[in-house]
C-alpha cells in the first residue's frame, strides 16, 4: 500500500469520529434546552415533603405540576397547586424557593369561614370528601381580596395554610398538580 494512501484513509476515519462526536454534543445540546424549556415554562416534577395534604396526597408522593393552564384561566376552588411561600411565611423563615402544595378553597371575592367542623364558602358548607378529619378549629369569616386565593392542605388539622399566614398572591402560584407519577401503585391523575 502506498504511504499517502494509508494517511488519507486515517484521516477519514479520524474526521468521521470527530462529526459523530459534533453530532453527538448538538444533540445533548439540544436536549438540555428542551428540558429546561419544558421545566421552566410547561411542567415540572415536585416531591411531596409533609402529611398536610393527606389522604389525596402522601409523603413521599411525586408529582408533575403543570404550569400552562394558569396563564389563560385563574385557579378554581378545588385545584391543588403549588406555590412559592407568601412573604408571611418568608418572614417566619421559609426560604423564597421552597415549594407549598395546597388546595384552592377560596377565590378573590369569596367568604370563607370554619365553624363545627365544616368549611363554609360564601355561607354554604362545601362537600369536602377528600379531607382527613373534619377541621378542629373555628376561623372567622373572611373576604378573599382581589388577586389572592385561600388554600388549606387536606389533612385539616395539621396543616400550615392561609388560616394561619393568610392569604396567598396570585403571583406567587407556580403551577397545578395534575399527576402522581411515584409510587408506581397509586399513579394516576389527580
């Protein structure tokens, strides 16, 4: 075999490896900025540190938390979001990162109140199946102010909610909790 014809077929096969490795690092690339796009703006994975949303939800639970759908339309009484602590719970020393999970009770303009164990939303109990226990506590009754909502986790009575840091801003909504991806055994929508 002649010299330069050995070099030239070395150097194909040096410049195919190089454009495998150039197609291989756009396509990681490429993937990294879909997934922080898809993270930032579409959905996110979120794990559930504490019983305050028992039964529905359990510690442990992992979840994909939406965050489209509050850009066209406001949460609805009933939507389990999560949210960025409220400067209330900033002050009390909850880092601005950490992540609450609750239930819409009360939107802007509505009245609610607790008293023998029941919920009330503008004067009418709500049918609540999905608590623990029935709440153990009276609460006043209160008007939502406009672009905030009254959350309360599921489990009642043992739960850190607007009952006791007030209300949270609208602004401060990160998202709706739409699926339980672990444990495999409860997986499903919520």
């Amino acid at each position: 075999m002649i010299p330069h014809e050995s070099d030239a077929k070395e150097e194909r096969a040096s410049l195919k490896i190089w454009r495998n490795w150039q197609e291989n690092l756009i396509l990681i690339a490429i993937a990294l900025c879909l997934a922080f796009l898809i993270r930032t703006f579409i959905a996110e994975p979120r794990y559930i540190p504490s019983d305050s949303m028992l039964p529905t939800l359990h510690t442990g639970d992992r979840l994909v938390v939406e965050k489209i759908s509050y850009h066209f339309h406001p949460p609805i009484t009933g939507d389990i979001i999560v949210f960025q602590p409220p400067a209330e719970l900033q002050r009390r020393g909850y880092p601005k990162d950490q992540a609450f999970i609750k239930r819409v009770i009360g939107k802007p303009g509505e009245v609610i109140s607790v008293a023998f164990g029941k919920v009330y939303l503008n004067g009418q109990p709500l049918a609540e199946d999905y608590i623990a226990e029935p709440p153990n506590q009276p609460y006043q009754p209160v008007k939502v102010p406009e672009n905030e909502f009254f959350v309360m986790g599921d489990n009642r009575n043992d739960s850190n909610d607007s009952r006791y840091w007030g209300f949270l801003p609208r602004k401060n909504v990160i998202g709706r909790a739409t699926f339980r991806f672990w444990p495999l055994d409860r997986i499903g929508f919520i």
